[in-house]
C-alpha cells in the first residue's frame, strides 16, 4: 500500500504548484485499497484535468501497479 501512496504522490506533485502541500492517505481491507488524495483546493483542476482526463489516469496507472500486487484500488481526489 506504501507503493502506491507513494506513486499518487508523486503524480500529484508534478501537477500542482504546491507539491508540499499534498496529502495521501490510505486504507486497507483485505484486498482492497482506498487512497485520499487531498490538495489544495485552487489546484483541484489541475489534478482532475480537463474532463477528468488526468484523474481517469491516475486511476489508471494505480490500478495497473494494484492488481500487480493482488489488489484493487480506489482513488478518491478532494480539495
């Protein structure tokens, strides 16, 4: 789960222009593994991207490294 916390941070920094102030925080029951990506709230959009397009990567990317590693995972984003 540390890995994947790792690479949402990692992703979310490269979009934001406060990379410090971006949180992930993470879940684990059993398989299933739900992330919190939190930044700030005037930076929502660069996180989500035009129509989503960048979150839908996100998930994408963590999913891939997820089932990997035999889980499956949820990405939540808020500002």
């Amino acid at each position: 789960m540390e890995q994947l916390q790792q690479l949402v941070k990692y992703m979310a920094s490269g979009l934001v222009d406060r990379p410090e102030e971006v949180q992930v925080d993470g879940r684990r029951r059993g398989p299933i593994v739900i992330l919190h990506l939190r930044v700030a709230e005037d930076e929502l959009g660069r996180v989500i991207g035009k129509g989503g397009r960048i979150a839908k990567s996100m998930r994408t990317m963590v999913g891939i490294v997820a089932a990997r590693q035999g889980l499956r995972v949820t990405l939540e984003i808020e500002g």
